[in-house]
C-alpha cells in the first residue's frame, strides 16, 4: 500500500510555487509537471488545527473548506491574525499595496516589511505595487483612508480573481495602467499618516511568474472550463501543470468526462460531467488538499467534483465569477 502523504499548503519561493508536506518536505512544481494524487478509500478530512498546533480532537471538516479547521481551530487561527485586525501591538514595519488581479479588479492591503512580495504571490495579485511603508497602525489608517476615498476593496473573492487569468490584457503596460492610476489618486491624497513613507509607484508584473502567457496560449486552444469544488475519499485528481497563481493550479485535463461524479450545485448540460468532449483546463485550489490522507496516482484522470464557469448576466462575454 502507497504511503500516505498531508499537504500542508502551497508555497511561494524564489524559485516557483512549491507544495508543502507535513515533516518538511516539499515537492517543486514547474510548468508541464504531471501533477497526479488520489485521495485513500474511505478517507476523512480532519482539521489541520491552528497556529502549529494539532487540533485536539481531529474534527472532521467539511470537503468545501478551504479552511479545513473546525469552528474552535478556525476562532484560535484568527485571534492571532494581523489581516483580522486583532493584533495592534505588533512593532514591525508594513508596506501598503495595491494588488490588481484583472480588469476592475484592485483591492489595497498590507504586509509585514519582512515578508517581501511573498504576500502578494499567494494572493494571485498578477500585479502590484507599495504605496508606502509604516508602523502597523498607520498602514491600517492608510488601508482605511483609501478604502474610504477611492472605493477600492480590501477583499477580491477568489471566484472572480480566477475567472479573468486567462483573458488578461496581453502588455504589462496595459496591466500596470489601472494600478498606476490608482497610485496617482492614493499618493494626491490628504489625510495619511505621518509616520507612514509614502513610495514611488514600481508596478511589478507576475505574469511570467505564474505561467499566465502560456494558460492564455493554451486556452485559445482548450479553454478553462471549471474548477474543482472538493475532494472526496477515493476521488483522484491528474493533469498536466499549464499555471499556478496564488493557491490555485491550473491543469490541462485529457478527460473530463469526471468519472461521473458531478457537482449536484451546477447545471447538468448532458455531455458528461462538463465540457463537450472531455478536454480542458481545470483549477485546483490546493487548500482543498489540506486535511487529507493523499496517495500517489499513476496515470491520474479526475473523479472528484467540478464546477463550471460561466459567465456572468451582463458581462458582455467578459467573465466576472466563476457560477
């Protein structure tokens, strides 16, 4: 019998998107990688409890979480959290950004100064840049000012963030043009602190990071046509990696038909589970891999639920969620 393996999340190196294993280990992922796991037969996901800490009675959770903790690790989790504002007294430095993810898609946010653009990475921000750098309270003062003055958000469902990857303007300049406005309008504002430096604007680009040239090339041809909704004991998942950004991989499928198995939530359109004739690109939030006991898979495929994506009523064609 194959041993079993926890993933503990994805990770943002240096040198690409990296899964974590409970122990340490971690498998490198590069563009074109097969990337295959079953889930064992009549397994249960269980909580992965909060801040290192097992959960003391290996609560089952839900297979839609992507939390994947239950109701008491999920409250310790977050009252330790800067991005719940719970902590006050923190004395490092923070930047202040604005990530953009797509057309109309800009939130502000804030990261510890030693944290770098790892942040910005694990979010899926296909491109960003500081606003400034400052005591914790200030970068909050500043998220809040511009929240309030200019409208942007400190939040983007993670739906709307994947349904525009693959229809992305194709220059860096047309990408940078919606941040760098934004910027002009933040920086010309009254009101920030005074003890938060305010930066130039220095759009950084992730595009080539996360393999987005190549999932717009490829879905010209195979177009992304759902995403994973959870995984299941005895469920396997397989493809080729086309991209990854922020949690999310995406994976050229060759059958799509998923064995099935179909999520109960979408429209049935009566050609297999989804897609006419089996082949796409599917995404995978891999914090739905949390929580299981995973196996390798041989030749993979996919037996686990999928949702769609469909454009949205009024979108003109451009999608803006995934259901």
């Amino acid at each position: 019998m194959a041993q079993a393996w926890r993933c503990s999340g994805l990770r943002w190196t240096a040198d690409g998107p990296v899964l974590r294993w409970d122990g340490g280990r971690g498998s490198a992922l590069t563009w074109g990688k097969r990337v295959a796991f079953g889930v064992t037969e009549g397994g249960v996901r269980t909580c992965v409890g909060a801040r290192g800490n097992a959960c003391p009675i290996r609560a089952g959770v839900s297979g839609r979480s992507t939390g994947a903790r239950c109701e008491e690790c999920a409250r310790l989790d977050r009252a330790h959290s800067v991005a719940a504002d719970t902590i006050a007294d923190d004395p490092r430095p923070y930047h202040v950004y604005l990530a953009w993810f797509g057309p109309g898609l800009t939130k502000v946010g804030i990261t510890a100064l030693e944290r770098g653009s790892a942040r910005l990475l694990e979010q899926g921000a296909v491109a960003f840049t500081w606003l400034g750098v400052g005591p914790l309270m200030a970068a909050r003062r500043t998220e809040e000012l511009l929240r309030a003055a200019l409208g942007v958000p400190d939040r983007i469902p993670y739906a709307d963030k994947r349904a525009v990857r693959a229809a992305l303007p194709g220059s860096a300049a047309e990408r940078a043009a919606e941040v760098e406005d934004l910027h002009a309008r933040a920086v010309g504002l009254g009101g920030w602190p005074e003890s938060l430096e305010r930066a130039s604007c220095q759009v950084v680009d992730h595009v080539e990071a996360f393999g987005l040239t190549r999932l717009a090339e490829l879905t010209g041809l195979v177009p992304v046509v759902g995403a994973v909704s959870e995984l299941v004991a005895g469920g396997v998942v397989g493809g080729e990696l086309v991209a990854a950004a922020g949690p999310d991989l995406h994976l050229a499928v060759a059958d799509g038909r998923n064995d099935g198995r179909k999520d109960e939530r979408r429209d049935e359109r009566g050609k297999g589970s989804w897609g006419g004739d089996g082949r796409g690109v599917v995404v995978l939030d891999t914090r739905l891999m949390t929580g299981w006991e995973l196996v390798p898979a041989g030749s993979g495929g996919l037996t686990v639920p999928v949702r769609e994506f469909k454009a949205a009523k009024g979108s003109e064609g451009v999608q803006d969620g995934l259901f």
